[in-house]
C-alpha cells in the first residue's frame, strides 16, 4: 500500500476525478489531496469525504493575497472533520514572489501556525533561514512536502523533527540525488504532487525508473497511481529493496489512526 501524501485534486487539469481514483485503488494507493486557499480546499475537503480519503485545509504562499479569506480556512479547519489530515499547503515561497510578497507570505504562515495545530503539510522554497525561523516558537509535527533544497537544510528540518516529503522535482538534479541518499529512512515519506512534479526525461532521477506503458495511456500526466515511479526511483538511490513497507510505517505514523482508519474504506469503495 502506498501513500500519496500530495495530490492536487482540483486542479482544472483533473476533470476526471472518477478515472483518476479508479487508477489509484488499482495501483493501491491512497491520494491525500490538496488545498492552496480556501475554495481548493473547500473542494479537497468535499472530495476526499466522496472518495473515503484526507485531504489539507490551508493558504498556500504564493497564494498569499487571499488572505482576506482565512477566517472561512479556519472555520473549516475548525470542523475537527476527519478528512481533514492537516493545515496546508502553507509556508515560504521566494522563488515566486511575484505572486505574493516574502512580508504578505509571512504574515499568512505566521496566521496558519497561530492555529496552533497539530500537523502541518508545508511549504519551503528557497526561504529556509526564514522559515526555520518563523516555526521555532511552534511545537507541531510536519512534512516539508517537494523538498528541493540542500543535504544541511534536510538535516536541520530532521533535527527540528520534520518529515521530508520526496517527489519528481527533488530528483531534477544530482544534488537532489545525493540529498535524497543522505535521508533518514524514517523520516522520509512521497507523493506525486500531481498534476505536477512528474520525472521527466531530463531530471536526474530518470534514469533510476523502468519505462512505463501506463504513462502513454495517462498521455504523460502525472497522477497518484504514477506513485510507484517515485517509490522506485528512491529505493534504488537508497538501495533499499523493502522501502515500500517502511515509507507505509511513515506515513501512518506521520498522520496516525486517521489514515489507518480511511485506508480501508478507500479500497473497499
């Protein structure tokens, strides 16, 4: 069983939610979807109630400017729903910055954390001195989802007692490939981040995943049950053989007897 602690679900690209959850029940794979501001996540929540899944409630960084809106984020969070997995997508983005300020960015994180919940699906794109920073006051367990920076910026996350969440786009080069070996097993969880974030033909990561006949029917579009790439690609940085079972251990300890509890109804609808 593999857990996709990333899926956009509401993105305009996913107009086949029936087809998309169909192929992840037969990859056995559970997607946990994801909200960047409230009316996503108003959706994922809707959505991952239909499916028998989780999913995020949050503001998304660069989607800072809708900041007028996190009362209705934290009503919703409020709910104590359980398909609501943890805040987020929330966090720093200063490679971005022109959709959203680092100071409007800031003052939206620093919103989300002073909800003071218990888990958080987080955001850190070459901000990480401020982020590092602005979580300092906080005590939360969260995966720092895409990670795509440095072995020592892991290290320091790991130590803070995060997880780091792996997908295509932290294997784009061979420092994310060196990165991804120094990991600690067991801190270490994956996800697709689809539609996005997919392997692609030049990324480092490439050349560590057998060709897939799936990828012509899915016209190339990364999507949950597209998971097992990630997982392969890992296992073989890592020379790991049984990492599937001990990336399934993470993530139900990450997100505990919520998600142990849903996996079943998931597979069985």
């Amino acid at each position: 069983m593999l857990v996709d602690i990333a899926c956009n679900i509401s993105s305009t690209q996913f107009k086949d939610v029936d087809d998309i959850i169909s192929r992840s029940r037969k990859a056995s794979t559970i997607p946990i979807f994801v909200g960047v501001d409230y009316e996503s996540s108003k959706t994922c929540l809707e959505l991952a109630q239909t499916y028998s899944t989780l999913s995020f409630v949050g503001l998304h960084p660069t989607y800072s400017q809708d900041l007028h809106n996190l009362h209705k984020l934290f009503d919703l969070h409020n709910l104590h729903n359980q398909h609501i997995a943890a805040i987020g997508e929330c966090g720093l983005d200063y490679l971005r910055t022109e959709f959203a300020s680092a100071s409007l960015q800031k003052k939206a994180f620093e919103a989300q954390l002073d909800w003071k919940g218990s888990h958080y699906f987080l955001h850190c794109r070459d901000s990480h001195r401020d982020f590092m920073e602005m979580i300092s006051d906080y005590s939360f367990s969260g995966v720092v989802h895409s990670f795509t920076g440095s072995i020592e910026e892991s290290q320091e996350l790991i130590r803070r007692g995060l997880w780091i969440g792996i997908n295509g786009c932290s294997l784009k080069d061979e420092d994310g490939i060196e990165m991804v070996k120094s990991l600690p097993v067991e801190r270490l969880l994956i996800e697709t981040d689809s539609p996005y974030c997919k392997v692609r033909k030049s990324y480092a990561g490439y050349k560590y995943i057998s060709p897939r006949v799936e990828n012509k029917i899915l016209r190339k579009r990364n999507e949950p049950s597209c998971l097992d790439q990630i997982l392969e690609a890992v296992s073989n940085i890592k020379e790991i053989d049984n990492l599937e079972e001990e990336i399934y251990k993470n993530s139900i300890n990450f997100f505990g007897t919520k998600l142990e509890k849903i996996i079943n109804k998931f597979m069985q609808n």
